[in-house]
C-alpha cells in the first residue's frame, strides 16, 4: 500500500495506524499506485491550542476522508496529543470505507496497560481511567475495562522497583519442528540441531560469566526464564547441565521464580521433569494451543491431543509447584466450538496459569508461503472466543494480570495471562514493563538494561545489547567481552549510588 504522511507525524505509528484496517500491508516508499493500491494520506497541522488531523483513504474510485481535532493539554505531551489526533481522524475514515471500529481504538503498541498505568499513576481512579481510555483513546467498554484491570494486578505484583534487581533470560533456540505460524529464530533440521552440544558448552561459560558479572555488580536476582525454541529438546543431560550452570551462578532457592518453558508436549519425558524439580525449576508450560486434530495438524504441531494430555499428567506428577498453558483463538481450521471445547477441557485441568494468545502470523512464517490469505479485519469468530476465554477464565477464578499485542494479529485482539491468585508468571511483567534489567544469555537473546531513576520515574534509561542472532554466529562469535564492557558502563557507581 502507499502511505503519505504530512506534518509532526511519527511515520512508523501512521504506519501501525493503517495496519489496523490493512493487516499484513507492506509499506514501499516508491510503491507504485496501481488501480487496487490502497493510498492512504494522514496529515497533522496545528492551529490555535490544538492538533488537527486530517485521514483519507483511496482505493480506485472509491475515497473516503474525515478530520479530528484534539486540545493540547499540560498532561500530554505535545506528541501524545498529535497521536490522539492522527489515531481519531484514521479511525473515522477507517469506520466510513469499512464500516468498522477497532475494539482497541487507537492504541497500537505492545502495551495497552501501560496508558491505563499512566493514568492510574496521574490520579485518576480505575474508573474515570476506563472513561478516559473510551473517550480520549477510542477503546470499547470491555477493552478498557480489561487495560484498567491488567494496569491494577500489575502495579501490585511490581511494587517499588528497586534499581538493583534484575533477571536472567537465557536462550534455547532449537525446536524438534517449526510451527507454521512461527518466526522466531529457532532451528529444526538435523544438521542444524546437530549445533546443539557445542552450544551448550558455549552457553554454559557464557551464564557462568553473566551471573559472576551480576554478583561483582551487586545486583540481585529476581527471575530467572529459561526460553525458545523449545528448551525440552535438549536430553537429560543436557538439561542437567544446563541447570547445574544456573545453580552454580544463583542461589535458586532465592528466586521469585524459575521458569523452564518446555512448551512442546512431544518434548516433554518424566526423566526431564524430575532434572527440572531436582534443580529448583518452579514453572513450566505445556502448551497444547488447541485440542482439535484438525487445528493441530493445519499449524504444523506434532503432538497430538492424547500426548499433551499425557504431557500435562507428567507435569503434574513432576511436583514442579506451577503450570501454564497457552492457547491460540483465530487459528485457521478453528472456530469458537471447537476453542471453548479447548478452554473448557484445559480449566478443567486446573493449571495456575492459562495465556490465551490470538493467532498471529509474522513475515517470515511458513504459512504465508502457502499461498492463503491468513490476513482478517473483523477476525471472524476470533472475538467471539478472546471474549468468551476472558468470561470463562474469570468464572473459574483466574483473574488477568498480563496483557500484550502484536502487529498482524487477527481482528486486531489482545494476548492475556490469567492466573490464579499467588500463581503469576512475574518474569513476564518485568520483560514487558520493564521493570528491571533483563540480562539475556544465547543466540537472539536480547539483553535490555532498565534503569529507573528514584526521584523521576518517567526518566527511565534503557538500552539493549544484541548478540548473534544465530546459533552458528553465536559459536564463533567473541561478542561476550564487548557485552560485558557496555554492562560495566550502565552500571556505573553513580547509576546505583543514586
């Protein structure tokens, strides 16, 4: 599609802006209009007190436009107010060419929370944040109810972040097979699975030398998230060393939590588990994503209905305290019969956490290069089954307390945590919110260095420090060195002195 933007505009929100009504679009800067090239103009221009925005959307012959007006105000930032604007002016054309309202309104980011926090944090009680996330923001009641509710359970569970906590992320970026949807940097052929043993001994040094960088830092340890790939495709052994790496750089017992997120249930053996609990894991995930055949066998899953529920006994005899699962509502082959049978048969296994995410396909999935359009506006029965998990869960005593989004998500919907009170998965929220540092260990293991200054909050310092993104790179890579360094520079005395 083509994209002009005019004025104090962020090209990149006018961007997430038209992939509301135009999911999956890609942005070409000398994209030829043909006939059928959506062309949409945002334009931004200031008058007296206020930022006017001006939308309009053209495909063929068909045009359409409106205008919004949004008082500046000394809460706001100018570049919020412009936001508000150019969002209310895209969302108005968007309802006349289309004849339909986004639930999340204008809010396009990762972190719907956060503006609720915001709010929250300026004064306002739950209520009149609801209100103002509808009014100013554009959300449906429910959505701004669910913001308010999740910005409420996470503000609880962080408390008063202190400058010297942190958490460790470490990386296993290998899977027995690749999911259709799926994009993350994970590696599946025999050959590249063979990297697996020398990726270890390499991983290994790499976390004994992060977690001696913590401790001559003085920092303390929080959380510790052991991620993917699927880091139940590593054996016994592996895993064992792995863990034993872990014990020896922290004091497990210590933790908040201590997260094995084994995810996959044809990796999931009784042998494995019980390495887990012998090492102090505390969380673990077996994650059916739906319990239909149809479904599973459309998406690429290799475990089939029988194995997660063999997997999910397995964990519960394992005596790891805690359980997730993740769902997906919007799967092709899926339909809301077939989701709240999926939801009603995992509550009825009574797991501590259930994460529903919403079907999502990023660039480089399998499934785009199948050929189907996977790409909806409306999200077909999507809503139907994120509203009925959100009814469902609550009824059952779970209650939501971590929410996310992403772009090109089905019907434009949300992905929910919902535990069981004392059960939340707290690595979670401190990623997301960023809360604290977040030391990562492995290939495409983002580190990202969070400093949040005492006597101005909003003042936060972060940066992130990327390694190799790839498994062989990481192998032969000597990036830890140059990763050590920068650590160093954040952390400098007067950092934590403050």
């Amino acid at each position: 599609m083509k994209l002009i933007t005019e004025g104090d505009i962020n090209p990149y929100y006018a961007q997430t802006l038209c992939m509301i009504f135009f999911p999956g679009a890609k942005f070409g800067v000398d994209e030829a209009v043909e006939n059928d090239t959506p062309v949409v103009t945002i334009r931004v221009t200031e008058i007296e007190g206020a930022a006017r925005a001006y939308a309009s959307i053209r495909i063929g012959d068909v045009y359409k436009e409106s205008t919004r007006k949004f008082d500046y105000r000394p809460e706001m930032t100018p570049e919020r107010v412009r936001k508000i604007a150019a969002g209310a002016a895209m969302l108005a054309v968007g309802e006349k060419f289309f004849g339909y309202q986004p639930s999340w309104g204008i809010l396009t980011g990762v972190r719907p929370a956060k503006v609720a926090t915001e709010l929250l944090e300026s004064g306002l009680t739950p209520g009149r944040a609801r209100e103002a996330l509808r009014r100013q923001y554009l959300l449906t009641p429910k959505k701004a109810a669910l913001a308010v509710e999740v910005a409420v359970h996470e503000q609880k569970l962080i408390g008063t972040p202190d400058p010297r906590d942190c958490s460790v992320y470490i990386s296993i970026p290998f899977c027995p097979s690749r999911c259709a949807y799926c994009s993350f940097v994970s590696y599946t052929s025999p050959r590249l699975l063979s990297l697996i043993p020398d990726y270890m001994v390499r991983l290994c040094a790499d976390i004994d030398r992060t977690f001696a960088q913590i401790k001559r830092l003085g920092l303390h340890v929080k959380t510790v998230y052991i991620g993917g790939g699927t880091p139940t495709i590593l054996s016994p052994k592996q895993l064992e060393m792995l863990l034993g790496a872990i014990n020896r750089g922290v004091d497990v017992s210590t933790l908040e939590e201590f997260t094995l997120e084994s995810g996959r249930p044809d990796t999931i053996t009784a042998e494995k588990l019980s390495v887990a609990a012998d090492y102090g894991v505390t969380r673990i995930s077996v994650n059916p994503q739906s319990l239909d055949s149809a479904v599973l066998d459309r998406i690429g899953r290799a475990h089939s209905v029988s194995a997660f529920y063999e997997a999910f006994a397995t964990a519960r005899k394992s005596g790891i305290p805690h359980i997730n699962t993740d769902l997906i509502a919007g799967l092709p082959e899926d339909n809301f019969l077939k989701f709240s049978h999926t939801l009603d048969n995992v509550i009825a296994l009574a797991p501590d956490n259930i994460t529903v995410h919403t079907f999502c396909v990023k660039k480089a999935a399998d499934i785009l290069r199948e050929g189907h359009d996977i790409y909806s506006l409306r999200g077909g029965e999507a809503g139907t089954c994120v509203d009925y998990s959100q009814i469902k869960a609550q009824e059952e005593g779970y209650f939501p307390y971590y929410m996310y989004r992403q772009k090109n998500t089905v019907g434009n919907f949300e992905n929910v945590g919902f535990a069981r009170e004392g059960t939340e998965g707290r690595y979670n929220i401190y990623m997301m919110e960023e809360v604290h540092s977040i030391f990562a260990v492995g290939a495409g293991a983002v580190t990202k260095l969070v400093h949040i200054r005492p006597k101005n909050p909003k003042d936060t310092k972060i940066i992130r420090i990327a390694p190799p993104k790839y498994p062989y790179e990481y192998l032969r890579s000597d990036h830890r060195a140059e990763e050590e360094a920068q650590i160093d520079t954040f952390y400098g005395s007067e950092l934590l002195d403050e």
